[in-house]
C-alpha cells in the first residue's frame, strides 16, 4: 500500500509548491493556472525571493530530477547540488556529466 499519495507540486512562475495529491495530469497553479511540475514527496521548496535556487531545481526538473524518495533526495544532494548552495553553471556541469556516465555504462 501507498502512503505517499501527497506530492509537491512547483510553480516556477510563481517560485511557490503547494503539497497536493499526485496526479497523472499536472495540476494547475492556484495562483497563476498554469500547469505546475510534480517535484516528488521530498522536494524542499526553497524560499521564494531565492531565484538562484530556484533556477537550480529548474533545471533538475527539466532533466528529469525529482525527489520522489529519500535515496533520490540524498542523491541528487550528493551527485548533482554537492554543495549546499551551487552555483548554477555547476549543477549544469554535474548533470551533463551524470548523463556522460549513465550512457557509458549502458
Ligand atoms: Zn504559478
């Protein structure tokens, strides 16, 4: 049985999450009714006015990085942040070198 049906759901519009059910259709934004991205369950919303931050976990989502569990949390942390504020140019760096490793290793 499931008991992780509650997900975080990201605006980046808006910088907000809100924590809602899954969905297999994007939920849209209450505030600006766009469709919003399901960041996973341990997804840690950073604060709205960290624009840097929040550029970060853009690009994870854009790659496919989510936090749908606590061993995907700690190594997305490990492998791709690192650092506890990365720069941007450095998540990029680290998410093409993940891609460069898992086609190798195919
Ligand atoms: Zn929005």
């Amino acid at each position: 049985m499931r008991n992780s049906s509650y997900t975080h759901w990201a605006c980046f519009d808006c910088r907000k999450s809100f924590a809602k059910e899954e969905s297999a259709t994007p939920r849209k934004c209450p505030e600006c009714t766009k469709p919003m991205i399901d960041m996973g369950a341990y997804f840690e919303p950073p604060r709205k006015l960290n624009v840097k931050r929040w550029a970060v976990m853009k690009l994870l989502a854009d790659n496919g990085y989510k936090f749908n569990t606590k061993d995907s949390r700690i190594y997305i942390q490990n492998r791709i942040l690192q650092a506890k504020n990365p720069r941007v140019a450095d998540v990029i760096e680290r998410i093409e070198l993940e891609k460069q490793r898992n086609l190798d290793s195919n």
